[in-house]
C-alpha cells in the first residue's frame, strides 16, 4: 500500500473537469476557486490504532504525523512513502479563509476507493460506503462495499454540497478518514477537493484570460501581474506601471484573482540584460514605488526589504536554474550572494513563463553590507569607502587599467553619475596600486594588504565549479571597505551564471575537465593578476584547504543534487506551461552545447555535467593540506537528522549509488524491493556510527522497471523510488 502524489496531466483534467461549464455554476458565482487540491500537502497517519477524538479538531497537534502530497494510492511512489497493507488512512489540511461572506457555494469532490468519511471543523461533513452517520468508523473497521474509484477510469468525482456556515474566518482544518474493503485488499485510494463558487457584487478580481482558462487554474508558484496601461516596457528609462503579486505562501494554490496578497502597487520598470536583451523572453529591472514615485522598500516573497529587484528570464538555460543553483553554492562558501525565489509572470494580460525573483546587487545591511558613501565625503576615512566595482564590458562609467590585458572596471557604487570625482580617483588608484602589488611581488606579502583573502578562495573556487564563459571578464563583481572596517578588496557577489555547466558552444571548452582560470591567459578583457594569484603558493595551498573543508560537508555532490531535485519538482508543473509558450526544448538556442528533447534530459544534463566537474577537481587537488583548517584532522561531518537521498543516476543501468545520513550510532539496513514488495537485495545490515554514508546498487539480473529503495534504523525508516531501465 502506498501514499501516492498523482501525476500532473491527471491532477489538470480533474481541474478541467471541475472548472467546466457543465458543472452549472449558478448566477450568484463570479468565480470559483479551489481551496484544497489533492497534490497539496497533507498531513496523515496510517490507522493502526485509534486516533485521538480531537484529530478532527482545529487545534490537534498533528506536528508527529507524516507530510506529504494527497491521493492515496496502490502501485505508485510519487511521494516516496511506501505504508503497510491497513484498513484506514488518516490525512489534515489546514487552510485559511480571509472573508466567508463572498462564497455562495462550497462543494467536496471525493474520488476515493473504498470509503470515505469527511469532517471540517470537528463536524462530520460527508461520508460515503461505510457505517452510520454520525458515528466515526474504527481505524479497522472495514468499508461497507468493495467499489471501484472513477477518475482513473475516465469517469467523474462524486460531488458532495457544503453548508458554507461549517467554514470559519481564519483558520480551519479538513480531516478525511479513507478506509479499505479489507487488509488484504491492494486499492485502497483517495482524491479529495474543497473548491469555493465567490460571489463578488463589486467585481474587483482580476478577470481571468481565455488563455489561462485553456491552459491552468493555478500555480504552485506565486505570480506576478505587471499591468502598463498599454505602454511599451523599454530598455531606458523605466516606466510606470502596476504590479500585483499572487502568494499564499507554501503548499497553497495561487490563482489569478485580484487577491493581490504579496503586494499591489506601483513600480517603475525597464528591460534589462546585454545579450540576453536579443531573447524574446525579457529580463526586467523594477523597483517598488509609492504613489508619488518615491521608493518603497517592501519585502517581496520573503526576502528583505528593499526596493531594486530584477525579474531575470532563463531562457537558452533550459534547466531554468542555473542561475539559483550558482547563488545557491555562492552562499554554500559562507559569502553573500543573491537570494532568489520562483514565481510565473504576466505582463498586461500575456503569460511570459517561469521568472526568478532576485536581488539586485546593491550596498544595502541585507546585500552588500558596506559603509555608505556620499557625495561630500572627499577627505579622510570617508573617502575610504565603501564601494562597489566591477570588471566588465568596455563602456562609460568606468577606467581602463594600465597592466597587461587592460581590464576595464566600472563603478558600480556610488553610480557613475553620482561618485564625486575625489572617488573616482581615490578608487581608481587603489585598485591601480592592487595591481601593481600582484604584477611585481614574488610573495604573499605584497598583496595581502590589498584583498580579503577568504573571499577570494571563496569566489575561485565557486568559479572553477561553475566554469562560466564570462568569468573574470564580465559582471566580476568586487567590493571595498571602508579603511576602519578593515579596508580590503572583497570578491563578490556572484553575477550572471547561465552560460556555465556547460551551457555554451564556443571561445572555450565546455566541458566539466580543465582549470577555468587559466582562461584568463586569452588576451582579451580579463585580469592578468587573476593567474598571479591562482598561482601563488600561498593562495594555491589555501584553495586547497578550503576545497577539502567544503567537500567533505556543504558541497558534496548528492548534497547539490539535492537541490537541484527539489526544484526540479518545485517546477514540474509550472515548467509545462513555460515551454507551451516558449517552444524551445529540442531546439538550439545560443549558445547551447546540449539541446534536450525534454526538461528532464535538460536538468539530467546539468547534474550529469556537475557530478563530473566536481569529480574532476577532486582528482586534480590532490596535494596535501598542512596550513589550519576549520574541520581538524580526524573530523568529520555530524548530519544533524536522517535523510535518504534520491539514488543518482535516475533512471540508471547499471548503477546507482544511494546515499544516506544518519545523526548518531544506530542499527541500519538498507533494503531493495520490486513493484510488488519483493526484497530483491540488501545493501547492507548492520550498525553504523553517525555519519554520511553511499553505496552503489548493481542492477544483477533484474528486469526493467520501477524499484523501491528503504533506509531502516531503530526509529526511524524512509522509502524513495528509482526506475531501471535496460
């Protein structure tokens, strides 16, 4: 038996099916909106006791009970979790309701096999196929009938009206109880709807485009609606426009009304990007505006306050997550990097796709936390900094450098038209003088009073793992102190890193082998003092302290793997509809070196390329580590819970490895089993200490076909599949 998450062409057609017309939806409904989907995640609890009376009750502490997506099913591991044969199953969902008064009709729709009883609130709501009304089943009392659910079957869920009085202002909790027509029975299965018809006399909700009828109801993924009034969205300057954000938070539908909850209001916004501009999906720089045009700092989904942000548009990255991924490793190394978050966008009625919410690289205490400078600060300490620069294209706002290959640097903070010309001088002269130390000095000492040297191991080595085609030539971002906040060169933040993992065609080998660096031996636009330092003993032997130290814990590979499955599936659904509007997987987009038939061999690809890469530069840090590191000799990493992660390759032949942590001493076993329950191997059985743990599985003489791995402990057990194919 086993809880089953439904696949999302099945959960769609249901959303057709109750979105359709034919459902005679009455003159006082504007607009229907599901309150509770099947695939949202539940609370629940395999019946193998009686639960608490109050499991019904809003304020149950369930925080002991299993989470995960909805529908209960047989012959299915979408979710993971593989429970024994059982009469009953119990699940919760919470959910919030801002204002009762506008819904005139609220509906269960119920697909389920064999039985179901239904209580919202702590009042029995609807029952069906077993015992009396009224009368909670026991967790092992059987349905009343053995029946057949519908929806597999191409049929319709049963449809069971609501008294919309049960509903309560703010928080409220739906419990089902679904039970089977014996133990021995293998389908036990259940799909459970709480959709809402509001009535709305003002009107004010967002109409919902033809197209977005057609297509879907609602994302997992917040949205944002950008409405310009009909004006064009240019490269300079920005205009004025209105945005409204869609953000009921995690594990709650957004859907396209004017419930404008994560903010609603003005913003100014503009194009923005240098090659990317050429795409047809546009990248936009927006910054949150009062009213009267003044900056209002907000917190947009979670992030910190402020008010410059960037709606970044992956496009010829067709993993969609490259730049996350980046960000995500740059924070891994202890530095700041740009948060992020998902979100769909539709811009004046148009859906534009997946988006990313970032942070604009910017001297603020979330983002770069340095000293602010102003105008009338010319002479002494005030001069110092901080500033923010970068190395970049050739262009105004900026010096060319005197050494070498003549890197161009542009002011990034204070802005070229802001920065007093005393600045720009003192600026310009401090990282001239920088480049003079790195050129002519044969040691450490000459240099070391310019940069932070832990921030530039940290941006080395993020670079050599990304291998980008523009590192150290474009948006190479650096920042310096204030001389009373210790006055160093810092390396950082991370910028503009979807041509990397392999993502290009041309200039330089895409491939996960060979030093990154060494690019800037090409004469053009890079720093020569960027092979100064990669090859100085000192900094050479620190690289390769730093990179044993964050292997053996926050960069390990199936760690960054981890990552990347989770928003692979955070974008399963939403990724569909992204690439119905921009058709591109299996075509070359430049400068592609991999081109996908689908969105799975694109992020297989990513991971493919990234496990490689790493492993190449293991191999290739090989000398030994003698200078104070964090984890001393003999350390090693403590996991601070279990995790069983998902086994890599996935699909596999022959091979896949399986990797486990385990937070103290404990008796493990690590079984696998075929479709049916069969165990067909045992990796392993015995004690461990705390730890992180992987072993390989070989396929042997098994046929193609879905498997289950399970990591057993004294207290504790998690179950993932894995799919084999010859």
């Amino acid at each position: 038996m086993i809880v089953r998450k439904f696949t999302l062409p099945l959960i769609m057609s249901i959303l057709l099916i109750l979105f359709c017309p034919s459902l005679g939806r009455s003159q006082l409904v504007d607009h229907w909106e599901a309150i509770i989907l099947a695939e949202n995640e539940w609370k629940y609890q395999v019946g193998v006791s009686e639960p608490p009376v109050s499991w019904i009750e809003t304020d149950f502490d369930d925080s002991s009970w299993l989470t995960g997506p909805g529908g209960i099913g047989y012959g299915d591991d979408d979710d993971s979790t593989i429970i024994d044969p059982t009469y009953s199953v119990y699940l919760r969902k919470e959910f919030n309701i801002v204002d009762t008064s506008l819904i005139s009709v609220l509906s269960l729709y119920a697909d389920y096999d064999d039985a179901f009883v239904a209580y919202l609130n702590g009042i029995e709501i609807c029952r069906a196929n077993i015992g009396i009304v009224g009368i909670a089943p026991a967790y092992n009392e059987p349905a009343d009938t053995d029946r057949e659910a519908n929806l597999y079957r191409g049929g319709l869920p049963e449809v069971f009206p609501i008294a919309k009085s049960s509903l309560n202002n703010g928080n409220n909790i739906l419990a089902v109880q679904v039970h089977n027509i014996s133990i021995a029975s293998s389908d036990l299965s259940s799909l459970i709807f709480l959709l809402a018809g509001i009535v709305d006399n003002s009107k004010n909700y967002q109409p919902v485009p033809i197209w977005f009828k057609d297509v879907f109801k609602s994302s997992n993924l917040p949205i944002f609606v950008i409405n310009t009034g009909g004006q064009a969205i240019v490269d300079d300057p920005k205009i004025t426009a209105n945005l409204g954000i869609i953000d009921n938070g995690e594990g709650i539908p957004n859907i396209l009304t004017k419930n404008y909850n994560g903010y609603n209001g003005k913003i100014g916004i503009e194009i923005r990007g240098a090659s990317s501009m050429e795409f047809p999906k546009k990248s936009y720089g927006f910054e949150t505006r009062l009213e009267d045009g003044e900056n209002n700092n907000v917190s947009l989904l979670g992030l910190p306050k402020e008010n410059d942000w960037i709606l970044y548009a992956p496009y010829s990255d067709k993993s969609l997550m490259r730049n996350v991924l980046s960000f995500h490793i740059g924070r891994l190394t202890g530095e700041y990097a740009t948060r992020t978050r998902w979100c769909e966008l539709i811009i004046d009625g148009d859906y534009r796709g997946i988006y990313v919410l970032m942070e604009k690289i910017k001297r603020d205490k979330n983002r770069v936390d340095i000293s602010k400078v102003e105008a009338k600060d010319t002479t002494g300490i005030d001069l110092t900094g901080g500033y923010i620069f970068s190395i970049d294209r050739r262009e105004e706002g900026g010096w060319l450098s005197p050494y070498h290959t003549q890197p161009f640097y542009r002011y990034r903070y204070p802005k070229y038209n802001d920065i007093a010309p005393q600045q720009k001088a003192y600026l310009e002269n401090h990282i001239t003088q920088f480049e003079g130390a790195v050129d002519t000095s044969s040691s450490s000492e000459g240099y070391a009073s310019y940069i932070d040297i832990p921030s530039f191991l940290n941006y080395w080595i993020a670079t050599e793992i990304f291998k980008h085609l523009d590192n150290y030539k474009f948006s190479f971002f650096m920042y310096k102190t204030r001389d009373d906040k210790g006055g160093k060169i810092h390396f950082g933040p991370l910028w503009d890193l979807n041509l990397a993992y392999g993502n290009f065609d041309s200039y330089q080998d895409p491939g996960p082998e060979g030093w990154s660096y060494v690019w800037a031996k090409l004469p053009y636009l890079r720093p020569s003092w960027i092979i100064n330092l990669s090859e100085d003993p000192y900094i050479q032997e620190q690289i390769i302290c730093r990179w044993n130290e964050l292997r053996q814990d926050k960069l390990r590979t199936y760690k960054l793997f981890n990552f990347i499955d989770d928003n692979a599936a955070l974008l399963e659904e939403a990724q569909v509809r992204n690439f119905n509007k921009w058709k591109i997987l299996g075509k070359y987009v430049w400068p592609n070196n991999f081109i996908g038939q689908s969105y799975e061999e694109e992020v297989n690809y990513l991971k493919t390329w990234l496990c490689d890469r790493l492993a190449w530069i293991d191999d290739n840090i090989t000398d030994y580590c003698d200078v104070s590191r964090t984890l001393s000799e003999g350390d090693s990493f403590i996991p601070s819970g279990y995790k069983l992660y998902q086994n890599y390759p996935n699909p596999f032949n022959p091979t896949t490895t399986i990797s486990y942590d385990i937070p103290s001493t404990t008796y493990v076993r690590v079984d696998i089993f075929d479709l049916l329950g069969n165990r067909v191997s045992t990796l392993f059985s015995g004690y461990q200490e705390a730890g992180s743990y992987s072993m390989k599985f070989s396929s042997g003489g098994l046929t193609s076909g879905v498997y289950f791995y399970r990591l057993r402990t004294d207290n504790w057990t998690e179950t993932k599949k894995m799919l084999y194919i010859k």
